[in-house]
C-alpha cells in the first residue's frame, strides 16, 4: 500500500501547486518532465526484463496475453468505461461551476486510474513489495495533477480518493495471492511487466508509436502461470 500512498499524496500535492499557479503552468515543461519519465520509464523496464530466467517464458506470456487482449476487447473496454463514466457524472448537471468540478474529478480519475501502469505497479506492490513502478506513476500523477487542476479546478485533488479504492484494493487482493507466488513465478512476471512498461514509455510518454497497451494486461497473469505449469512438468 505504500505505492499507493505515495501516489495519493503526489496528486494532492501536484494539484494544489496547479490551483496556485494557475494559468502560468507552462504546458512546455510538463511536456519536457514528462518526455523525461517515459525515458526513464522505457530503462527501468528493460532492466526488470532482465530478470527473467526464460526469455521464452516472457515471449510466450506477451503473444498469448496480447492474444487473450484482443480477444476480450480489453484497450476498448478501458475505453468505453472512460466514456461511460464521463458520460454519466457529467450528464443533469446545470451549474458551471459543478461541471467544472466534476469534469476535474472524472478526468484527472480516468487518467490515473485506468491504465496499465495502475493495475502492474499496484499488482507489483501486493505480490513482492516493490512499488518502484507506482512511485513512477506518482510523479507522472503528480505533474498532470498539476496541470489539470490549474486548467479544471479543485475537483482533481478528490481524484486522490479513486486512487486509494482502486490501486489499494488490487494490492490488497495480489497480497492475497502473495503465499502461492514463487520466485521463479515473481522473477517472470517482473520481466514481463517490463516489457509493459516500456510499451507504455513508448506509446503514451514518448509518443513514439501508438500501442494498445491495454491488450496485453493478461500477460501478467499467463507468466506465472507458464511458471506454474512447467514446474509441474519438471
């Protein structure tokens, strides 16, 4: 949970810098903080790659996730939920100022919330403990806090408490899973994890090249699942 925490505190406090600067918040140097994360982002998974002890293993859980991904309409469903939610706090409201609140809370929720960065790094953190890939995603939160809050208002900072429900309740569940996990099984779904992120430094951080990075959310559960399966071969 301490990832978790952490990023709930970052977006507080990103938020309330971006209520006091306003309008002078530069959209340059979120752009320039942000480029510097994906590239931090895009080494720091190719280093959790390399803790895999079969690269077959890897491979073999990224093409059936992406398989099962696609498959399951998954990029589309985190999509239409976006929409959907959107959709259903903004709709019957008058007030401008309301609307302006609530667009705060719902967009700075989808941005934090629904994405594969969220669900690895909380999932990293109730397994092994290591909340290295939430703490990058506070920052990440934290500068786009800053910059919606000066452009939509107070509403972002309550999307602090989407953050803690959501994030807190994945850790705690894998910390559930923790006692089945070996570290075979910890080392695989790290490496794959890492190739996650670097499809996520690629293509929302870098904007290198587009990629549906939601599809391979499932190759997170098929590593150690391999692991599992060939331990029971051997």
């Amino acid at each position: 949970m301490i990832g978790t925490l952490i990023n709930v505190g970052t977006v507080l406090l990103g938020g309330a810098l971006g209520l006091l600067l306003g309008s002078r918040l530069k959209a340059r140097l979120k752009e320039t903080v942000v480029a510097g994360i994906g590239l931090f982002t895009l080494v720091y998974g190719v280093s959790l790659f390399l803790k895999t002890e079969n690269s077959l293993i890897v491979l073999g859980s990224v093409l059936i996730g992406v398989l099962l991904g696609e498959w399951w309409k998954i990029e589309d469903g985190l999509n239409h939920l976006g929409v959907w939610l959107e959709a259903k706090f903004n709709r019957n409201h008058t007030g401008e100022t309301n609307d302006q609140f609530i667009k705060g809370f719902v967009t700075a929720s989808l941005v934090f919330c629904i994405g594969p960065m969220a669900i690895l790094g909380s999932i990293q953190d109730g397994l092994t403990g290591n909340y290295d890939t939430l703490v990058i995603k506070s920052i990440l939160d934290g500068f786009s806090a800053m910059a919606f809050a000066s452009s939509l208002g107070a509403g972002v900072l309550f999307s602090s408490v989407m953050i803690l429900l959501y994030q807190g309740s994945i850790t705690l569940l894998a910390g559930q899973l923790q006692a089945l996990a070996t570290t075979s099984m910890m080392n695989e779904l790290s490496a794959t994890g890492g190739v996650l992120l670097v499809a996520i430094a690629v293509s929302s951080l870098l904007e290198i090249k587009k990629i549906r990075t939601g599809s391979f959310l499932p190759a997170l559960i098929i590593a150690p699942l391999i692991v599992w399966i060939l331990s029971l071969v051997h």
